[in-house]
C-alpha cells in the first residue's frame, strides 16, 4: 500500500491540508486529467486540523497544472526584442553574479532589489531576505503580500504592539457573532468560511454580518448584509463605535487596564452620529443600529477581513478602526472573539516571520530598530551597522525606481507584476525601462516574462520541501514528492548560489532545507512568533503544529491546535496595553466624479487563482469563464444602453479594458465589479489593474488595488459617438 505525502494546499492562506498520491497505484487504473495525461492524485487530508479533510476546487485539481508550460532551463537574452536563448545554469548565475557585481560597485546595494512572493516556502524567503539585507546591505527585498495585507501587518503592528493574529479557527466555531468586513470569504477562503458556516447554521443564536458593497456569496450568508458605498468603512466602523459609546455598551475593566488613547479616539468617533454615517454608507440607519447591537450583545464577536481592508489608500486606519471595536468591548484574547485577518497567500505569513517585506528582519523584527538589527547582525556573523536602518523599496517603489533609473537590476520571483501591480501601462512601461529582469518561476509564458533578460526555472509545491505558515498560526512541512522538470530548482537554492557566487560562502553553507529551516527559527526565539521548538523533523513526525512554539515546549493536546495570543491581555508594547487609533474616514483616493461616474471595485473568483499562471492552464476552470467579465447593475445598464453580454469599454484616467457585460443586483448602481485575474496571456484588453491606481496606504504602502473611478459604455456606443476621442487621454 502506498502511503500518501501530507502536504498543504499552495494556493490561498486557509491554509488546507492535502494528502497526494501518484498516478498510478497498484491494483488502480492510472489517474488522468480531461486530456488523458497521467497525474497526480490529491485529496484533502482529514488530520490536517485546520481544514479537516475539506478541500475547495483549486486544491482539488491543483496537480493539473503541475506539468502544463513549465519553464525547465534557465534562458537568457541581452534586449527585450531578442528571443530567449537556453544557457546553462553556471552561464546564467555567472552573469547576475558578475552584473550584480558591476551594479554593487558603481552605483551600490540599493540599485538592486528583489520582488518575491506568498508562494515562497519559509525558507525561500529567509535565503532571499538573508542574501538581500545580510549580505548585499539593501533592504530592498519585498514580496506581493505587500499587495495583498500589508494593511493588516501595519495595523496589528500599531494597535497590538505586534504583528500576528491573535485568533485561530477554532474560534470559527465559538463566536456569537462573526464580522465579516471587505473580504468574500465564502469564495476567497471557502475552508475557513464553510467552517464558520456550519456553526452558524446549527446554532440559531448565532450571528453572521457581512459588509461588502457587493452582495457576494459571502453576504448570501449573512443575517445582517450591510452594502456601504466603496470607501466607506471607517465611517461604518466609526459609525459603530459611536454606538456603543453612546448606549455605555463598553468593557470599561478592559480598556482602563489593558488599552490607551481611548479618550483621542472617542474625541474622533463623537463625530459619527448615526445619521450621518448611514447617510455616507448608503445604509439604513436601522441596519446600523442593528449591528452596533450584535456587537454590544454578542458575548463574543470575532471580525474577519481579507483586501477589501488591506487594498485602500488609508487600509491600515480602516483595520485600526476594526480593531478598536474589539479593544472597546474587550473581544479579544478570548475564545470566539478577536480581529482575524485571512491571508491571501498560502505562506505570506511564513514571509512575515522570516522578515520577508522591505521594512522586516526574521522573527518580526523591524530594520528601523536599532537593538533588532544587533541581534540579526551578531547571529549572522555581519559586523556592526552592516543591516541597513532604512526600509527598503516597497512593491510599488520598485517599479518608481526602474522609472527614474535608480534600480538597475530587479530579480522577481514567483509573482506576476505585470498584471498584479496598479496602473499597469505604468508598470510595464517602467519593466520595459529595467536595464536587467531576472525572472524566477515555475512557468513560461507569463506576463512578466515578456519583460525578463534572463528567465530562472523554479522547481514549484512538491518538487521541494520546505515549511509554510497558514493563516491561523499553523506550521505545516510541505515534503517533496516528485522531481522538478528540467534542470528547475528550488528558489532557496537559487538565491543561496547567487549569495555563494557574490562571494558570501559562509552564509549559504546549507546543505538542506532543513537546515536552513534550524538557521531561521533560532531568530524567532523570544519572539512572539516564537518557533524555536519547531524543526522539519518535528514537523515531519507530529504533524501540523501552531506556533507560538518555545524550543523544549511540550504541546498540551488540548490546545495544540487552539492557541491564542493575548489571552493574558497583555500586549507586546512598550506598557503592555494596546492602543486606539484615532481615524477621521478619507474616503476613497480617487472617488467618482461626472467624467468618470462609476466605482470600479475588484476582486476574485471562486475557481481562480490570482493571475491564472495555474488555474488559467486548467482546462475545467478555464472553460468555466471563457471571457473576462463586468457586473454591472441593470438600472446602470439600462441608462448605458447594454445589455447582457454585451462587450463594454471601461476607461479610467490611466488605461482601459473591454469585458463582457454581467447584468446583476449583486452590485449596487454606480458601482461595477471585475476580476483581477486576467492578463494580457490568457484575454486581450482583460487587465483590471490597466485601470487602478497606486495611491497607497501611508502606513502600510499597500495601494488601493480595490477601487478606482471609471467611464463605462458599450462598444456599439463607441463606435456609434465617437467616444473613444473622448479618451484620449488613455495611452
Ligand atoms: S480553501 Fe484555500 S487552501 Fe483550502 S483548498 Fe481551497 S485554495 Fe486551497
């Protein structure tokens, strides 16, 4: 009998277990896709305890794109109109060691930076962050979470004292009363939700509220469904707040010996009368009242969020000003109650830990903080002053970077920018600018490749072992099951051979990824993401395990997989109390206005997965969307004169995208809806993002990847008024 391999799911941060087994087993006919290729089989692991055997439809035919278009030898070419030419491995990292040394000599560490992703294992970021901030001297390493919850680090950070969610999933199932705000779990994070679902169905008592702009299928859930007008949360929030003030519906034992700035904040909230808050929101003050009630009732309210938060020039006040409701009636550090961010990526939170964003040193640790710093630098055998005090480049900077000619060499892996970042004309023409792009991934063609000089394989989920962190705090050993194609390797390796042929051959002497993995927990301990008790071995012999996880603890059964932070309501602050933010709403960065009329807010299917580099390759889930698409609200529709499936234009002050036309009452008039999935490989004119913005977020430096103002109108209308001389000002 053939045991399977547990793994974790790769694609959301949910987080769910797997177990795989190869195509053919004895006694079974071969396991096939539709075209009758020979795959892997997956099935969702019942003693995984996050996700209990469940698996959604992206971890079930994850092994379908394993094989499709893989990038299997490393490539290169010395300009943009050249075709790529298969090199060796040694030619390859040969000429970034020897460009990078060029750069580091001529205009230092900081024109070099690396973009990396939420799909790195634990120790991909750690080997990345360690050649970058150790090594190099720039900080300039960031990931796509920057893109995705940067928000929710920043607002941890500064209420809590930490970064880290304080809940786990077990208190899916011990709340009164869920908050959904900004995200549409039931599609972005099925596992997780259907787990809150079935509680909330068997108990009648308990209370679900979604707040979403777009009646989602997570608001079909909802006992209470509050459809705000798009940039309004913190008016909602505040609104709420306002509430539970006015009714003396506060934890006063709480805020009083565990919290501070509660005075500023009820200065600000004062200023939120209900009135005016359902007036701003777009609700009834009725529904407001309803839900500042569940709060002030519910014994234990836990909120949950995911980029309808994070994605906003002020994301970091909105989820400041979420968790100030939990700190003014005392729901948090409890069983069923606390503010819980779901995290996109399976391991943004594994990056988290390893210092895997440009403002990170490992174990949540900050390079502006002199005393972290020391530590690193003494653990990593670096003289003093060697980490750089300043954050690097964020996500969006790289590309202002490229722009103004300060980056000269821009080393991305595992991510898409050139559909996942803002104001796509922008970002491409800013790629077009880099004078070197190293591009790292497991598959080829992507977008981005068509901006590379020198194309890297990565070996991808399965072809390496390696450690992610799910949303909950869980730690699962992800093993290696099959051999990469190719000559792909790791990406841990890859950066740890740069690091070697850079001249560092003592810092990259790892023979494993199980060492590198005792390399990284060492810096977590102490911390509150302490994971020194962790090690692959462990992993491998007990299975998943949540951190905080102290070298030498024994796992209590009970709460092994329960654990909570601040459940002594002290908090990792200078006095140990956590603090209010005080925010006056702003609104959206770029509201509607009569040349440009309607929202436009963005978001994610069930079935795909960011920019379709896996989904899109597979034949069920592609057939399922053939076009990208519009929601548009028929009242809307009917005044544009479109009709259902009908190709529209939409133009914003930057770019602009054709899409089919999806006539619903899910979004509200003035407000339209387009995935963010599709680039220029898999539709033409199809990229959301040509139409965003990158205003971001001043704490968080996310953008406001949610939403933005646009002009929207059949293409029969454009070619009957002429309208597109109306946007000429769209490159
Ligand atoms: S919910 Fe997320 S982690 Fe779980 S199977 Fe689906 S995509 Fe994978």
């Amino acid at each position: 009998m053939t045991s399977p391999t547990k793994t974790l799911c790769p694609y959301c941060g949910v987080g769910c277990g797997l177990e795989v087994l190869p195509p053919a087993l004895p006694g079974k006919a071969t396991h096939r896709d539709d075209r009758g290729v020979p795959i892997w089989r997956v099935r969702g692991d019942r003693s995984h305890p996050s996700s209990l055997g469940k698996v959604c439809v992206k971890g079930a035919t994850i092994a379908e794109a394993l094989d499709k278009d893989r990038l299997r030898y490393p490539m290169m070419r010395n300009s943009l109109e050249e075709p790529f030419q298969r090199v060796s491995w040694d030619d390859a990292l040969d000429r970034i060691a020897s460009e990078f040394r060029q750069i580091l000599a001529t205009d230092g560490p900081d024109a070099i930076a690396l973009y990396g992703s939420g799909q790195f294992q634990t120790e991909d970021y750690y080997i990345a962050q360690k050649l970058m901030k150790g090594c190099l001297g720039t900080n300039n390493f960031d990931a796509n979470s920057r893109l995705c919850m940067s928000s929710a680090v920043a607002g941890y950070v500064k209420s809590l004292g930490s970064d880290g969610p304080p809940c786990c999933y077990a208190d899916l199932e011990e709340t009164d009363c869920a908050f959904l705000i900004g995200t549409n779990a039931a599609e972005c994070h099925p596992i997780a939700f259907n787990r809150l679902r079935v509680h909330h169905k068997k108990n009648r008592s308990v209370k679900l509220i979604v707040v979403d702009p777009r009646k989602t299928a997570t608001a079909d859930a909802a006992d209470l469904y509050l459809a705000i007008r798009p940039g309004t949360d913190i008016d909602l929030l505040n609104g709420i707040a306002h509430l539970l003030l006015r009714w003396g519906q506060l934890d006063t034992l709480f805020i009083d010996e565990c919290t501070r700035g509660f005075p500023e904040f009820t200065d600000v909230v004062r200023h939120y009368p209900p009135d005016l808050v359902a007036q701003r929101c777009g609700i009834s003050q009725e529904e407001l009242e309803t839900a500042a009630r569940l709060w002030a009732q519910s014994k234990r309210v836990l909120s949950l969020w995911s980029m309808g938060l994070n994605q906003s020039s002020e994301g970091t006040a909105k989820v400041r000003s979420l968790i100030n409701l939990h700190l003014m009636t005392g729901n948090i550090g409890k069983p069923g109650t606390g503010p819980f961010s779901l995290t996109g990526q399976p391991n943004a939170m594994g990056g988290r830990e390893a210092g895997g964003l440009a403002h990170l040193l490992p174990g949540y640790r900050l390079v502006t903080n002199p005393q972290h710093r020391r530590e690193v630098e003494e653990y990593w055998n670096l003289s003093p002053g060697q980490i750089n005090p300043r954050p690097g480049l964020a996500a969006w900077d790289m590309m202002l970077g490229l722009e103004a000619g300060t980056v000269k060499a821009l080393w991305v892996a595992a991510t898409n920018p050139a559909v996942s970042m803002p104001d796509l004309d922008r970002t491409h023409a800013a790629l077009r600018r880099s004078p070197l792009t190293i591009y790292q991934d497991a598959y080829y063609p992507t977008e981005t490749a068509e901006f590379a000089h020198i194309l890297l394989p990565a070996a991808q989920w399965g072809e390496k072992t390696g450690v992610m962190t799910n949303s909950e705090r869980m730690v699962t050993l992800c093993p290696q099951f099959r051999d990469p194609p190719g000559e792909a390797r790791a990406d841990w390796e890859i950066f740890a051979e740069v690091g070697r042929r850079l001249g560092f051959e003592a810092s990259f002497e790892f023979r494993s990824s199980a060492e590198v993995y005792r390399e990284f927990v060492y810096l977590t301990k102490s911390r509150i993401c302490d994971m020194a008790g962790l090690s692959q071995e462990r992993l491998r012999r007990e299975g998943p395990l949540q951190w905080p996880c102290a070298e030498g603890e024994t796992d209590d059964p009970e709460t092994r997989h329960a654990k909570r932070l601040y459940t002594d309501f002290r908090f990792p602050t200078e006095d140990g109390r956590a603090k209010f933010g005080a925010y006056h709403a702003r609104g959206l960065a770029e509201p509607p206005d009569p040349d440009y009329p309607f929202v436009l807010t963005t978001g994610r299917l069930y079935e795909h997965w960011h920019t379709q580099t896996r989904t899109g390759r597979i034949d069920k889930i592609a057939k399922k969307y053939p076009d990208p698409f519009i929601e548009i609200h028929p009242r809307d529709a009917r005044e544009l004169t479109v009709i259902d499936g009908e190709w529209v234009i939409v133009v914003s002050k930057r770019g602009r995208g054709k899409f089919r036309a999806k006539l619903t009452r899910a979004i509200a008039p003035g407000t339209v809806f387009v995935p963010m999935h599709w680039g220029f490989l898999w539709a033409d004119d199809a990229e959301a993002n040509a139409l965003t913005h990158p205003e971001s977020c001043p704490e968080s430096l996310q953008p406001e990847l949610k939403a933005c103002a646009v002009q929207v109108f059949s293409v029969e209308s454009e070619r009957g008024t002429g309208k597109s001389e109306v946007v000429g000002c769209v490159t």
